[in-house]
C-alpha cells in the first residue's frame, strides 16, 4: 500500500520503463502523466501544482494529489476513479471498456461561470482551474502547442503572400523568409512562438515579463537570443529580415509598453499576436506594477489589480489595431485578450480576428488537429521509431514530412519523450493502431500514451477561439464538446475530461480532452480503433451541421452517416 504523503510540494517526476506500479496499463499511464504533468521540466510552477497557463493546475492541492496517486496505483480493471476539479472523490465498478478515470474541472453552471465566483469557489477549496491538458493529465511541454503554431504561422505566411507583400518568400527559405513578427508571452503556451516562426523561416521579437521564462526558453532552444533592449531586439530584427535568416529574440519588458513603443518607433512589423495570459487578468501584469512586486499585489488587491491589467491590455491591443492599419497581418491567438481589453476600454479591440477562423477552420473540416503521443518507456529512441512509422504510414503527406524533420532535430523534450503531430479523420486511428502492434510486438520499449489537445476540431466550443465565427452562427453552442466527450466514453477511451474556461478564461468555454493507451494488447487495439475514428468524426460532423461544403465532402467521402442528409446508407449497410 502507498504510504500516508505529508502532503507538502516536492519534485516529482514519472517512472520509466515496463514495471507497473498499478494494476494495468491503462491506470499506470494515467499515473504516470499526472506526475509528467508536475515534472519541473514541464510544469511552469510545479510546487504550485501549476502546470501552464499561469493558472492552470493538475490537482486541486496536495493531499489530492496523493489521494489521486493511491487511488490509481490500486483502481481495477473494471473501476473509474472519478476526479471533481483536481480532487478525486470516488470510485465506481464499472466495465472493462469503460475509462479508467473521469474528469471534470472548472465547470459552474451559466449564470455563475465568471472570474470572481470561481476564485470565490477556488479560494474556499472546492474547484481549481484545469485549462485544457493540465487538467486532463495529457499536457507534453511546449511541444504540445507548437506544431498548432506552426501551421497556423505557415499559412499567416501564405496569407502575407497573397497580400503581396514585397519579400521574395520562397518555398525553401520558408514562407515566412524576410518578415519580422512582434508578439508577447513566452509561458507554456506563448514559448511555441519563437520556435514555429523561425521553423517557418521568419524573424521574431518577443517581449516577456519574467526573466525566467525568457531563460527556460534560451535554455530549451525555443528563443535564439536575449536582446538587451527593444531598440537591440529591433536591430537584431532589421539585420535578420534584410538578410533572410530565421532568428527569434526575446527581450524583457511589459507589453503594455513594449507594443505600443514599437508602433510608435515605426518598427517595419509584418505580423502581430499575442500569448500572454490575458485569459485571467490577474495573470497579466499591468503597467506600473514591478514584476517582483505583481503576486504581492495580486494578493492584496486582486480587483484593483484586474482593472489595471485590463486598462494595460486595452492599450496592448489598441497598439495591435494601430499595426493593422499600417497594414500588418495582425490577429489574437485565443487568450481572450480582445474582449479582457474591450473591458478595459478598446473600442476596436474586435477589428482583427481570431487565429482560427483566420487560418485552422479548413483543418478542422477536414477532421484534422493535434495527436499527440507519448512514451512511457522514457526513452526518446521510442518516439523515433514511432516517427518513422508515421512518415511510413502517410508518404504523401509533404507538411507532415517538413514537421516531423523539424521536430526531430529541433524540439526538446520535457519530461516523458513526446511527439505530437496534426492528422485527420482516417488517420488517427490508422496511426493509433500501428503504435499499439509496435507495442504488441515489442518493436516499443513500453505502451504508448495517445491523447490529443482539447483545442481540436470537434471537442470544443469557444466563441473567441474555435468557434469563433461560424458559418451558421453556432459559435456559443456546446452540446458538440459534451457529445464529444460522451462519444468517447462510449468508445472506450481510457481517459476522458470536460472542462470549463481553458486558454481563453471562466464563461468562455466548455471543452472536452480524450486519451487512449496502447498497451500491445488485442482489446486496446478495438478501443483506439473506434476512439480515434469516432474522435475527430465528431468535428466533420459539427462542420457538416454548420454548413461547411468541405466538410461536407469528407463526409461523403468517408461515407460517415448523416441522419439528416441521404448518403446512400442502404438496409445492408444498417445490417
């Protein structure tokens, strides 16, 4: 039996290797992600139990967490362990096909879901904040968002292009090649935007608060250098874009200052966002407020502090608005900062728009988005294997190819050895059961852990992020994430969660999170088959009901049935 914890923060990091210290595979990937997630090379604040986002946690406290581990290390085959916001609170027989855990964080009923009833909530115990995969124990390091930000920075450079906009972009310098993009954050989120630009052959500026995380991602080969003023970062900048090379720049400041200074400088920017954590004002330091005085501040005066951040980030995104009008590609990269700034008194905070109706929607009518895997051998020559499979399993598949090439020689792992790649409906199952006879045949050193981010094709509703302006005006509704969710429960996921808030704040979203674990045996196979064909099946179908024609022809192609349209489904078919 597991040992009474003292409960108090220390270092933890998941096991390696084939020795289980549950009672099945399944329960011991469960176990061994939640402490991955708090490992100190992924978690942004691990004693804090923070994983990313600022907020964003795994387990409400720690004697929840040491109930987690106790509860996982004995579940049975037929159990799940069900977890209230971070916090499990029983367990129930059920079947073998049925998730081993069950998850839900953050979630308030409607007309209570704002800021200051959850910290109400949270300050007496009962909730924490999840995001998307700190939550749902499936968070991978930066890795986890960075290939979602390459590609969306791959087609900003094809949208740049279209403009016309005078560089000389060519398909090998990347289409990115001769543009300077300015941008803000370098947290779990933010610090994939360095890397995807660069990949993307681009130049960079980004402006960071807190020194340590400009030095987490000098150190993890995300950010090239540290400049040591904006007006450096700018000539670093010019000399980069003149010459066509890739270079990232991180430079220490507030972007509250920062953006608006640069606008005013004239800086030659092509491209403008943001990932700061302007979903949670109190995560966003305002002007006037010294770094190392922020959490005092936050402490004793956390409404004031969420109206100044809010008037900061007014000012932050009228500068991103100014850059608009001299003509730069310019749009938010789901943290809510337009509408926190609209509270704080833009008045064209919403004049540019999200990154996916911008850029991801076609992706997602395809069933496309991020899968992500994971070793639980703990050795990167599994991750490489399982690249190889892929590239094998999809040669046609040339932006697959150019991410993976990348990945390999550029991305650096934290914690357990991870991959994530975008593939769509048809793919992921067909990519899912590979790994699992790769396991079968001892090819792998130990199962693999499947999952995916919650900001996916069919799993989420976010009017200022996913769903943000859809066809049909269906942005607000989420039936689909709960559908979602439920679909995979129903599928055989060994792990399933629906949370509230995510990337862009409290009232905003209702998201749902699937894993899968592939453990070489002949029943995980069946359930990663019909869990990754049902998975972003879901998505083609909400596209479909939203009147997508190109989600309409995958559809037709895949010969998916849709009740309210004839797609030929005879008696035989039914039968």
């Amino acid at each position: 039996m597991h040992e009474t914890s003292t409960s108090v923060p220390r270092t933890v990091t998941a096991p390696r290797g084939a020795t289980l210290h549950a009672r099945g595979w399944p329960q011991e990937a469960a176990l061994r992600m939640l402490q991955n997630n708090l490992d100190p090379e992924v978690a942004e604040h691990p004693d804090e139990l923070v994983v990313y986002g600022g907020t964003g946690k795994a387990a409400r406290d720690w004697a929840s967490f040491d109930a987690m581990v106790r509860a996982l290390e004995w579940l049975t085959d037929d159990e799940t362990l069900l977890v209230q916001s971070g916090k499990p609170v029983g367990i129930l027989r059920t079947h073998e096909w049925a998730p081993r855990v069950l998850l839900a964080n953050s979630n308030l009923v409607p007309d209570w879901a704002n800021w200051e009833e959850f910290r109400r909530l949270e300050a007496a115990g009962l909730t924490m904040y999840g995001q998307m995969t700190a939550g749902s124990w499936i968070y991978i390091g930066t890795q986890g968002i960075l290939q979602g930000t390459y590609e969306t920075f791959s087609a900003v450079g094809a949208r740049l292009a279209e403009k016309g906009v005078g560089h000389g972009v060519d398909a090998l310098a990347g289409p990115l090649a001769g543009t300077l993009t300015l941008t803000a954050g370098l947290g779990g989120m933010g610090g994939a935007q360095p890397l995807a630009v660069t990949l993307n052959g681009g130049a960079v500026i980004c402006v960071e608060c807190d020194p340590s995380r400009i030095q987490r991602r000098l150190d993890h080969r995300y950010l090239d250098v540290q400049a040591d003023s904006l007006d450096h970062a700018l000539e670093l900048a010019e000399e980069a874009t003149r010459i066509r090379k890739p270079l990232s720049i991180g430079v220490l400041g507030n972007a509250a200052e920062m953006v608006p200074a640069m606008l005013e400088m004239g800086a030659p920017v092509d491209v403008v966002t943001d990932q700061t954590s302007a979903h949670d004002p109190l995560a966003y330091l305002p002007l006037g407020v010294a770094f190392e005085d922020w959490a005092d501040v936050r402490q004793k005066d956390p409404a004031g502090l969420v109206e100044r951040a809010r008037e900061s980030m007014a000012r932050h995104v009228d500068a991103m608005v100014g850059f608009l009008d001299g003509g730069a590609e310019v749009f938010e990269y789901g943290n809510s900062i337009r509408d926190e700034a609209r509270k704080g008194g833009s008045t064209r905070a919403f004049e540019f728009p999200g990154f996916v109706p911008a850029y991801i929607r076609p992706l997602f009518c395809e069933g496309k988005g991020p899968f992500r895997w994971v070793a639980l051998s703990g050795d990167p020559a599994d991750i490489a294997r399982t690249d190889a499979a892929v590239l094998e399993m999809f040669p046609h598949d040339a932006a697959l190819d150019r991410w993976l090439t990348h990945a390999r020689l550029r991305v650096k792992f934290q914690g357990l050895p991870a991959r994530i790649c975008w593939l769509g409906y048809g793919q992921r199952d067909q990519a899912g059961v590979r790994f699992n006879e790769m396991v079968a045949s001892g090819e792998l050193k130990a199962p693999i852990v499947i999952g995916r981010d919650h900001l996916d094709c069919g799993s989420v509703a976010s009017p200022y992020r996913e769903t943000e302006g859809m066809l049909d005006g269906s942005d607000a509704i989420a039936d689909w994430p709960l559908l979602n969710a439920m679909t995979n429960v129903a599928s055989g996921a060994s792990w399933v969660s629906i949370h509230h808030g995510g990337g862009v704040g409290i009232g905003r979203s209702i998201h749902a999170g699937q894993v899968c674990v592939a453990d070489g045996t002949a029943l995980a196979g069946k359930k990663i088959e019909r869990v990754l064909t049902n998975d972003p099946a879901t998505g083609v179908l909400r596209h479909v009901d939203a009147g997508y024609p190109e989600a309409e022809r995958v559809a037709e192609a895949r010969g998916l049935p849709i009740p309210t349209r004839d797609h030929g489904r005879t008696e035989d078919d039914a039968l």
